[in-house]
C-alpha cells in the first residue's frame, strides 16, 4: 500500500503568514540559482566591522532557518521577511529576503548578526 500524500494548504499570498513565508523560502532557496544577492547585502555587516558572514551561511540560513517577526509588503508589492538561524556562539544569522512570486526568486537585501541579550 502507499503512503498518503499530506494535504498542504496553498500559500494565501493576498495575507502572507511567518509559517508560509518560511516554507516558501526554505523550498525555494534549496535551488541556490533562485537566490540573488544584492551587493547592499553584506555593505552593513562591512560597515559594522564584525564577523563576515559569507555566501554559503547565506544559504544555510534561507535553506534552514526560522523567519524572525511577520512578514511584510514592500514597496514594490513583494513581501519581505527576516529569515534567521543560530549559529555556534550564540549569535542569530539573519538574512532579509524579498519573495518575488512572479519568478520564484529570493532577493537578498541585507545579512546581519543579531546577538542575544
């Protein structure tokens, strides 16, 4: 006998929940070629003169992390979350992502360390 397909609610994309957001993202972002990543990305994390993070934790955050907060629309009518992941020492990698549904493309707006209090 085989096993039943689970039921996925499709994503409400008129109202997007953090759950959604973070399944889209994660689903998407395991076809690295769907990532782009703005060169604003990582000028914050230069500026502020702390650890880099590089390219590949950028995919491991989108691949496996938790969105931060709810997600919001922007100014071009895309939503935007904050994808995050803890990472060894406590501090939370986290990655802004514009969702381009049209395309099924991830923009990466900016990467930063968020540390714990």
């Amino acid at each position: 006998m085989t096993e039943p397909i689970p039921l996925r609610r499709p994503v409400r994309w008129t109202d997007l929940r953090s759950d959604e957001a973070e399944r889209t993202i994660r689903e998407w972002a395991h076809d690295t070629s769907r990532i782009v990543i703005t060169e604003h990305a990582f000028d914050r994390v230069d500026e502020r003169g702390t650890d880099s993070l590089d390219t590949m934790t950028v995919y491991r955050v989108l691949q496996t992390g938790a969105v931060f907060g709810d997600p919001v629309m922007n100014e071009r009518g895309h939503w935007q979350a904050i994808m995050a992941k803890r990472m060894p020492g406590g501090r939370d990698a986290c990655v802004v992502t514009v969702i381009v549904r049209d395309d099924r493309t991830l923009i990466v707006r900016t990467v930063m360390w968020r540390d714990l209090t």
